[in-house]
C-alpha cells in the first residue's frame, strides 16, 4: 500500500487510497488498481469500506489495537481495520482509472476493465449500506458516528455534536501525531482526543454491530458533505455500470444518487442559503459556516442553489477573499471568529479536497473556476512541500510533509 503520509499516517486511508489510486494510474495502471484492490479487499460483509487499513508498521494513535475491531465477525479475518467509514469516492477513483486506462488501451484496458467489473459489486454493496444502515430514520442522507467518518475531523460542525458527547472517565492516550507535526496548532486537542476515543469505546463495546450502535453512540449526525460526494460516486458508479452492459445496476444507483441529491437538497436552510448537518441525538439543524456549507456545488440537483453555492465560495468570505495567498477555498472563511488558518479542519485549503471540487466542476462543465483552482493549488504545491494542508493566508504548508494524496492530485492535474 502507499500510506497516507509516511511518518504521520503510516497505513492506507480509504479516501486518501481513492485520490493516490488516480496519481498512480499516470504511471503504472496495474499499481493503482494493486492500490485499489488493498482496500476493497478489507470491505466488511456488511458493506463498509473501513476508513484505515491497517499496515504493520507502528507508530499512529489510535492503531489496531486500540480499535479493538479483530473479532467482528463482518470483518475480513486476514486484514486488520479500524471500525468506522469515510467518504465513498472510490468510485470516481474506478472510473477515472478505467478512462485512463482506456485511452492508454491494450492489456492496461483490459485489466482496468476486469477490475471495474469485479469492483462493481463492491461499490454497490458499499452505497447501499451507506443509504441503507447508515440512514436508518429515512432522511436520504448519512447518518455518521464520528468526526473522522466525515474526513474533516475537527471541523466546526461537529464542535456542538462532540460538546454532547460525554467521557465519563480519562481515556489513556499516547498520543503519536504531535510528536510528527512539529507545530501543536495544527492538530486537534487533547480534549477532542478524548471524545474521539470515547465514541470509538461505544462502538467497540457491542462489537461495532451496526444494529446497535444507534443505541451506544453518543454522535449521530447527518454528514451533507458525504452524502453529496455519495450522490456523485452513485452517478459515475452508473456510467461505468453502463460501459460494462450491466442496467440493472445501473438504474439502482441512479436511483441512489437522486436520493442522495434530494437529501443534500432538503439541508439547504431557507435562511441562509446554508447546507446543514442534522443532529440526530439533539434532533435539531447544526447550521456552522464551513465548506460544507456549499455542498450543492459538489451534489448538483437544483441550478439556481448550485449557483447560489458556486457564488457564495468563489466570493469575497471565501475563495475571494482579500486576505487569501491564492483565490482557493478555506475550509472556514477567514471572517469567522473561529478561523484558524493552520488548525486542521478550521480554516486551512486541502489540496486533495480542492481536486474533488475542481473534478465536479469541470464535470458539471464549469471548466474556466476548475482551471482557476487547479493552476492556483499548483501554484500553491510550488514549494515541494506537498503539505497536508495549507495556510490559506500565508500559503505556508502545515500538518503532515509528503502527504501522498497532495502529491496524488498534482501529478493528475499535471499529467
Ligand atoms: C483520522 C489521512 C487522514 C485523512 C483525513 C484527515 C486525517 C486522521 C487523523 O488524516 O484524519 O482519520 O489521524 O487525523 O482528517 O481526512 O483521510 O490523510
């Protein structure tokens, strides 16, 4: 496996080992569906991609042991895993590996081909459980339980969801990321650490039996960003379902993706124009000004919202704005109070995540905002950093070095 970066994440993440399988795919197809397969191999028989694949190589917190997964029955007995998800992009990954694959053509065509057709089951089983399981009061999104299914761990939306969640005695921690990321700023806190283990207790405590969980979980909220990424990755998971002349999968994950786009829909706030995640322990609208917030521009569904969203992040609080390095969206506008431009999820650009945006733009057609983005993120990797994340105001990089999915998105824009 590449792992995610090689001292701060030494294993495979799920969502990273989408976007490094698509920088692999430049060089070497039969790697990147090698890169691919690692993961899938790890799905459970429910349906879950696991959000980390574990390597043997130590030195992460919380590693397997901590996870206490080894003796759920749904997962695969020869890999070791955490027990929670993460975004479902790896079907733009399969399908963007198949087009490069075909333009090169020969034997790289036929195995990419073979693969899509074998990984068509997968990413069926893998959306349904998300639509299914994952949104068990029937709202057309997905339901998370926690911070790090949605990839954006400490954003501020999850800050009144993680204030309910209550730890009722010190959890040991050693703690290995702030040895790495030489500048403590950039990490989440202790005391997020400890929410973070405690909802990782609850899970563990009845196997991560998903029919349980509900009741042991202390952080079940709707995550509007996943579900618009899933309402895509249901789209291509269509296209390639079509390529490969199987309808009848096809029509059921166009179906999934109008669900997953209706659901995106229902979050947009008739107030602020704002996508919010819903707080299903508080039963109330979490409505925090982030990325997320604009999440119509990644799902579609409605053309005059997904304007709405286009204008509000390429605008003067967001990409626009004037204390900005580079016209590049922070994942917290600059002009909250609770903007910290190296802090993790509240306010840094991510390379990684402004490829996902540029790929659904350029998708929907939009091509002169993606050029925007992706010449102005190449600008920014200039500096051969390859940084986890950047600060947006200064272009410094922060977090991890050599974060494989940075360097992953560079080489597909350049290639
Ligand atoms: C927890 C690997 C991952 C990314 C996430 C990012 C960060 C992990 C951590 O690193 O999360 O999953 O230990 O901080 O938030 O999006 O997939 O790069």
């Amino acid at each position: 496996m590449v792992t995610a970066a090689p001292k701060l994440y030494p294993h495979q993440w799920s969502w990273d080992a989408a976007l490094i399988s698509i920088g692999l795919a430049h060089m070497s197809i039969p790697r990147a569906l090698r890169e691919l397969e690692n993961l899938f191999r790890a799905q459970w028989s429910t349906g879950m991609i696991p959000h980390i694949v574990f390597s043997d190589v130590p030195g992460y917190f919380p590693g397997p042991d901590v996870w206490s997964t080894d003796t759920v029955p749904a997962k695969p007995h020869d890999v070791r895993t955490s027990g929670i998800c993460q975004p479902p992009v790896h079907a733009i990954a399969v399908a963007r590996i198949l087009d490069l694959a075909v333009a090169k053509g020969g034997e790289d065509r036929r195995l990419a081909e073979d693969f899509a057709r074998t990984s068509l089951d997968r990413l069926v089983a893998w959306h349904q459980w998300l639509m299914t399981v994952r949104d068990p009061s029937g709202l057309d999104l997905v339901e998370i339980h926690h911070g790090w299914e949605s990839g954006m761990d400490n954003s501020p939306r999850w800050d009144e969801a993680y204030a309910n969640v209550v730890v009722p005695e010190p959890i040991p921690m050693a703690r290995h990321d702030i040895k790495v990321v030489g500048n403590i700023e950039d990490r989440p806190t202790d005391r997020e650490y400890q929410r973070y283990l405690q909802l990782m207790r609850e899970m563990a405590s009845v196997n991560f039996d998903d029919a349980q969980i509900n009741d042991v979980v202390q952080f079940r909220i709707t995550d509007v960003f996943l579900t618009a990424v899933l309402a895509l990755a249901c789209d291509e998971t269509a296209r390639l379902a079509e390529l490969l002349g199987r309808e009848d999968v096809a029509d059921g994950q166009r179906a999934l993706a109008d669900r997953a786009r209706r659901g995106v829909l229902s979050c947009v706030s008739p107030d602020t124009g704002r996508c919010r995640d819903f707080d299903v322990r508080a039963g109330q609208w979490v409505d925090v000004p982030t990325i997320a917030s604009w999440s119509v521009l990644v799902s579609g569904g409605d053309d005059a919202v997904w304007a709405d969203h286009r204008a509000a992040l390429v605008g003067e609080h967001w990409a626009g704005h004037p204390s900005l390095r580079f016209p590049l969206p922070p994942t917290v506008s600059p002009d909250d109070p609770g903007f910290r431009p190296r802090t993790y999820w509240r306010g840094p650009t991510w390379p990684f995540l402004n490829w996902l945006l540029t790929w659904a733009l350029a998708r929907r057609g939009d091509r002169a905002l993606a050029a925007t983005w992706r010449d102005a993120t190449l600008e920014l990797l200039g500096d051969g950093a390859f940084g986890e994340y950047y600060d947006p105001q200064t272009g410094q990089p922060a977090g991890s070095h050599d974060q494989s999915w940075t360097a992953a998105v560079a080489i597909d824009w350049i290639a």
